[in-house]
C-alpha cells in the first residue's frame, strides 16, 4: 500500500509513539513571532529553562505589529529581541529587514520538501506549499519546540483536492481555494491534512501555491500541501545549488516527497476550474462564498491589500494592472501592505509601487497591519473592507468591521469603483 | 498538576465559534494570561449571551456545538478559560489547534455526539445545569433540578496523559 507525502514525512520524523496515534515528531524548523511567543519565553524562563534546542533551526520575526504602536507592543517586541540575541539566533528579523512570516521565510529558503515545521500562528500551513508538512500550533507546543525540537501531531489522514481544467482569465489561487473552502466547509478538513493536485497546481507558480495552502486551516486543515516539483527547485535553487550537481538532481531527491499514487486518501474532491468566477465571502465564516458578480455594487470603505495569503509580488502585480492609470473612488480608502522588504523593493523597481501610490493607496510597511484589526488599518463598527486576507470573522479588522475576501485583482477593482466589482467588467 | 473539572455549566448553542470571538487580538498584546480575564468571549455573537453577566462569571463549564474554538491558533483562547476557572470544555467537535491547546495546558476539551449536547442544553430548562467530570469512567454526568442525565465519552490515552502530568510541557520534559 502506497503512501502519502504527509505519511512518508510523519513516518522519517517520528521520535516516540508514546501512546496508540499519538506521534511526537522532530522538527526541522520552529518558526516564532512576537505575539505567541513571548509568553511561551516567560514561561521558559520562570521554569529556569531558558534554553534552545537547535539555535539554526529556529527562525524568527517581529511582524503582527511594527513598528510597535504602543508599549504593549513595543514590550512583545523587546522580549523577542532580547530572546533571539540572548541565544544568538542568527535568522532574527526587527525593523528594516521584517516581514510577514509566512511570506519572509519562505522567500529566505527556509522551507524545503519534506521538512516538519511548527508555529504559533495557524496559517503556518502556508509552507506546506513546498511539500512540507507545516502545522500551526498554541504557544505550549511551541514553547515544546523551542526547548526539545519535537511536536506531537495525531496520526493524519489526508483528503486530496484535484484541481484540474485551465484557469480562466481574471481568476486567481485566492478564487480557487475560496471555491475549495465553499465546499469542504469551515470544519471539512479537520485533523485532515489538505493535499491539492492536478494539472492546475501543477502550473501554479509557488506564490499561489502558498495562497492555496495558506487558506487549508480555514478549512480546519492541520496542513496544505503540494507536492515538490521542477516549479519548487527553480524557486528554492539559490538556496541549494550547492547541495545538488544538477537542478534534476535536486528534483530526484525531492521526488521522494511525493505522494505514492497508490496512497489512500480519507476522501477526494474533484474540482474543475474551467468555468469557476472570482469568489468573494460574505457573512462572517470564510466558507460563505458567492462568486464577485452576486455581491457587485456593495459599497466599502477600504480596500487592504497584503497579508500572507496575497502579499507577494505577483498578487500586487496583479492589482496594479488593473490600477494602473486610474484613481481609486473618494469614498474608499485604499491600503496596500508589501509583505516583505524584498517584495517591496521588486515592486519598487517594477514601478508597482508608483502605481498604487498614483491611484491614491497608501503604501505601508511589510507587517500583517490591518489583516488581524491589531495595528494600522482598523475598521470602526459598521464598516465595511474588501480584504485579500484570509479570515472574515466578526471583528477581525476591528470590532463591528465585516470584511469580504477576495482576490487582489477583484480587491482593485473595488478599490476603483468603491463597491464590490468583478475586475472583468471594468 | 491536575486542573479541577466540572461545576456550573454555560451553554453556547452555536456553531463555529472562533478564537478571534473567545478572545478578541487586540488582548494579544498582554503578556500574561492573568491579565487576560476580564476579556473573556467579549465578542461572542450570540443572541441573549451577555459577557459581563453573572452566568459565565458563575461558570466553570462552557457546552457549545460544533467546531469550537476554530480560526486564529492563539493559546490565548485556552488561557482566558483557564484565568476564568473553566477547565471543561464540552462541544460536539473542536478545531484541532484549540482541542491541543487545552489538553496541553492540562484542560479537558470533550467530545459528545449531537443528541448528546441537544439533551445537555435541553437540560437548562430544568434550572441551573451542574456537571461532574468522572475521567475514570469517562463519563458525564449532568444534574439540573431533579434531573440527572449521564453521557459518556472517549478521551485518547495520550491525552488521558496530558491531563494528569499538567500539560504538555510536563509531559515533554520528563520524557525528552
Ligand atoms: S498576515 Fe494575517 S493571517 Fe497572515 S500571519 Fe499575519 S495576522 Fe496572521
């Protein structure tokens, strides 16, 4: 019997089996942020084991809120300094050089197929998109990675989504794994992890696959997953060229982190995306999905683009050709938020950045800023946002706030018109 | 050491409940959990539900619907429970971050079917619910005016563990 890529992984990571199904795995990265993590620091601390399993292993960013916006914040962000400079962590991110952490570590060539990979942050399976098993975890598992480098994770099983026919034009990954949601529901995928196949994954450039992967949890998916291939060596090549002769090389010794066609799977869904619309949510649960045309003409008072989902370049290369030249309406107030340094300067030298500044955006910061209402961006009761992030939950942008999830093209196109517009009808 | 389960229950007849409505991120800037408590499910959508009201500041038990405690992975959610005394969560299933989340801070998550929490909350009629937590029998028994209903329920040996060492950086520690 064949096996999946999340079997092969749990089963070349598994440290103990303390009891029946419950598997402690080792892990390769544990990936830290200044909200979760300090309290898992104290905690450390107070117990007089302020210690670091595996100092290159752990990957660290201030990201939710910075700059700080007040003491509070300031102090999240000083315990995490001080933690990473007290054990030497050499891959430490602070001002200047951070970023949103699903986007900045794997841009940095942190994630590679086959690695196990915690955080304290449930859109860590993200990074399942290089053919990684990458889980979200509470801040007790995570203080458990940091001081022994192993996380507990009951036995998976996997559904397999095939994503197959060609993707029309003007619809995105973000169209997609909204579409995906609308049919698993908010809790379809729970204890599952969510593996997408097909000759429309196989086409998708690593970017969207992140954005398919990083939605699995709105799914109650432990992890997304794609399988390693030529598109995942080219992306990670600067990072490995010295480990491998050959790109091929690379790709033969990645293509053990792939699912055994003989694998059996909890269940399949078959998707095809010939004929799917963008999708946008409404309500307050991201499996409450229609397609951008059902909810045209609904007014907003902002447009967010960024966030791990749809922070990357691509994503702002797509809203900023449908900006291009225009004005966003005056009712609207418009944000764009590069997700990394490195985002930012491409977009810079792309001319994107003068584009969304010309059409009235405001350019902030990489940061995760308006997507969790903690920091800039924050809606007042009864507003409305159009938002390429990743959660419509009741007052996730600010208390009162309801936010419709879409695309960054159709998130343009809003922005532009100032109520919700499918970018084809511009 | 083990956590004190059972008491006065609260009932949150909703499904989908997420940690952002638990525990709203804006108190995610508090870096211990004490000072989390008044916050509790302060943004809870739920018709009749008051969180500044003597029900929940009297409850030591929440009993919902179906997958509770999804979205943000925030241990937040658990820690605003435990700073309130509620160490027993019932719900017919859990988001599997936060059902981690409470077993590794040594906290009960348990799972009963839908007739089973249909009768739960059918209870309330009767008057204040009150339930005890037997985890030898993995059982639970729930009284409310001269009522008793008895339910049982699984709990996974690994968990089982998690509950009596404390949590899971006990666990974690004495074994690795
Ligand atoms: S961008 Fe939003 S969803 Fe992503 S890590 Fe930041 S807060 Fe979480």
């Amino acid at each position: 019997m064949g096996k999946t890529l999340a079997e092969k992984i749990f089963d070349s990571h598994l440290r103990d089996e303390p009891f029946p199904g419950a598997k402690v795995l080792s892990l390769d990265r544990v990936l830290c942020h200044e909200i979760t993590t300090p309290v898992a620091i104290a905690d450390l601390v107070w117990r007089e084991k302020d210690r670091v399993f595996d100092k290159t292993k752990l990957k660290v960013v201030i990201d939710h809120v910075t700059p700080s916006k007040d003491t509070k914040t300031a102090t999240q962000a000083k315990i995490l300094r001080e933690w990473a400079r007290r054990h030497d962590i050499p891959d430490f991110f602070d001002i200047g050089r951070n970023g949103v952490c699903h986007a900045i570590f794997p841009e940095k060539g942190y994630i590679r197929p086959g690695f196990t990979v915690i955080m304290g942050d449930s859109h860590t399976c993200t990074h399942g998109a290089f053919g990684a098993f990458a889980a979200g975890v509470g801040t007790t598992d995570l203080e458990v990675g940091i001081l022994k480098g192993v996380c507990a994770f009951r036995e998976p099983e996997t559904i397999r989504i095939n994503l197959n026919g060609t993707m029309p034009d003007g619809v995105y990954a973000k169209d997609v794994i909204l579409h995906v949601i609308s049919k698993l529901g908010v809790n379809g995928a729970t204890d599952r992890i969510v593996e997408f196949r097909g000759p429309v994954v196989d086409k998708m450039s690593m970017e969207a696959r992140m954005t398919l992967c990083n939605m699995a949890v709105e799914a109650g998916g432990t992890s997304g997953v794609c399988m390693p291939d030529m598109v995942t060596v080219d992306f990670l090549w600067k990072f490995i060229k010295d480990e491998f002769s050959t790109k091929e090389a690379a790709f033969a010794d990645y293509s053990e982190w792939v699912s055994d066609e003989d694998a059996v799977y909890a269940s399949t869904l078959d998707v095809d995306v010939s004929n799917l619309e963008p999708q946008v949510t409404f309500g307050f649960k991201p499996d409450c999905v229609k397609t951008v045309k059902e909810l045209q003409g609904t007014p907003v008072d902002q447009v967010y683009i960024g966030s791990c989902t749809n922070g990357r370049l691509e994503d702002l290369r797509q809203a900023a050709d449908v900006l291009k030249g225009k004005k966003i309406a005056d009712s609207v107030r418009g944000i764009v938020s590069p997700a990394t340094p490195k985002i930012f300067q491409d977009a810079l030298e792309e001319g994107i950045i003068q584009i969304f500044m010309e059409s009235g955006f405001c350019v902030t910061n990489p940061t995760c800023g308006a997507c969790l209402g903690m920091s800039n961006g924050v809606l007042a009761e009864g507003e409305v946002a159009a938002s390429t992030t990743n959660r419509n939950f009741n007052g996730r942008m600010g208390k009162g706030g309801m936010v419709h999830l879409m695309s960054p093209e159709s998130a343009a196109a809003t922005a532009l018109a100032g109520v919700i517009t499918d970018a084809r009808t511009l | 050491m083990q956590k004190k389960f059972g008491g006065s229950a609260i009932f949150l007849d909703r499904s989908d409940i997420n940690t952002d409505e638990i525990i709203p991120a804006k108190y995610l800037t508090e870096v211990t959990k004490e000072a989390l408590q008044p916050y509790i499910l302060e943004d809870l959508k739920l018709d009749g539900f008051d969180p500044k009201g003597e029900k929940l500041k009297k409850a030591t038990v929440v009993v919902s619907r179906e997958n509770f405690g999804c979205g943000s992975s925030r241990e937040h959610a658990p820690w605003v429970f435990e700073v309130n005394d509620v160490h027993t969560v019932i719900a017919e299933s859990y988001a599997r971050i936060f059902r981690q989340n409470m077993f590794n801070g040594g906290m009960l998550a348990i799972e009963l079917p839908k007739a089973d929490i249909d009768q739960l909350i059918a209870l309330q009629e009767q008057g204040d619910v009150g339930i005890e937590v037997d985890l030898e029998g993995q059982s639970v028994i729930a009284k409310a005016g001269s009522e008793v209903k008895k339910f049982t329920f699984e709990i996974s040996q690994f968990d089982r563990a998690l509950v009596d060492s404390g949590g899971w950086v006990e666990f974690a520690d004495a074994r690795y």
